[in-house]
C-alpha cells in the first residue's frame, strides 16, 4: 500500500501559483492537499473518507474552497499538484524520522 500520496480527490482542489516557464507571467497551476504525514487516502477508504468530513467542515457556506488555516489545523497542506508526490515523500521522511521508523 502506498502510504503518503496524495489526499487530492477529483476535483477538490483549488489553484496554486507557480511559475510558467518562458514568458514570465505565472501560470495557475492546480493544487492538491496533501496529508501533513505523507498518508494517503487513495488506497485507504478510512483516510479517504477523514478527508472528506475535514474538507465539508473546512469549507465555508457559499464556497467551494476549504479554509487553508483550517485544513492545516487538521494536518492539511496545499501543494501544486506537480509537487505533490514529492512534498508526500518528503512528508513520510520526515513522519518515520520523528517515530523512528523505516520509510515506507
């Protein structure tokens, strides 16, 4: 099982700056919320459905948005959806540091 992926379900995302290449004008790329412990919902109904009530009580009425203050007081971060395996990696690293344990 792969453990720290990506939390981004479908369409749940919302945009991240990053910086296009050539013309120097930012593109808007879209964003993924990532578990702050590299774990991932893709393969794991529990954590997927975690999310889900996270995202719903994050999410002020009349948007479609969840509050990033809220997501990250629930273990949430927002990447560009072109770093989001690296910063889980990342993330999972830095979980098994802590816990002294092997990196899945």
């Amino acid at each position: 099982m792969r453990i720290l992926i990506v939390v981004a379900l479908g369409a749940l995302l919302s945009g991240c700056l990053s910086l296009g290449g050539g013309g120097g004008s930012p593109r808007v790329e879209q964003g993924v919320w990532v578990r702050s412990d590299g774990q991932s919902g893709r393969d794991n109904p529990s954590l997927a459905a975690i999310f889900e009530s996270d995202k719903a009580a994050c999410t002020p009425a009349g948007t479609n948005e969840p509050d990033r203050g809220c997501m990250a007081s629930r273990g949430y971060v927002l990447v560009p959806a072109s770093q989001a395996s690296a910063k889980a990696a990342e993330f999972r690293a830095a979980t098994a540091a802590r816990n002294n344990a092997p990196v899945q």
